[in-house]
C-alpha cells in the first residue's frame, strides 16, 4: 500500500480507514474481511461494511 495513492483517495473524499481498505483491497485483489482488516491496519475490524 503507497501513501501516495491514500492521499489521492483522500482528495477523492475517502476517509483515512476507506482509502487504506480500498488501496488494501485493490492491491490483494480477493480477501476475507478479517485478511483486509489485517492489511490495511485498520482500527475497525468490521470491514465487510465497506
């Protein structure tokens, strides 16, 4: 995951946690929500709502 394509997520109106989960998810392709959380780093476990 690049910093530079989070921040262009941002700029698009994601917040910090989305643009970390979709940069996560475009990178890893498929994953399980649990796969996507520990990825990204998220701080909410419940990507699925994403």
């Amino acid at each position: 995951m690049t910093l530079k394509l989070i921040n262009n997520l941002q700029k698009l109106g994601f917040t910090e946690n989305e643009a970390k989960i979709y940069a996560s998810l475009v990178c890893i392709k498929m994953a399980t929500a649990r796969e996507i959380y520990e990825i990204s780093r998220s701080p909410d476990p419940r990507c699925t709502k994403f």
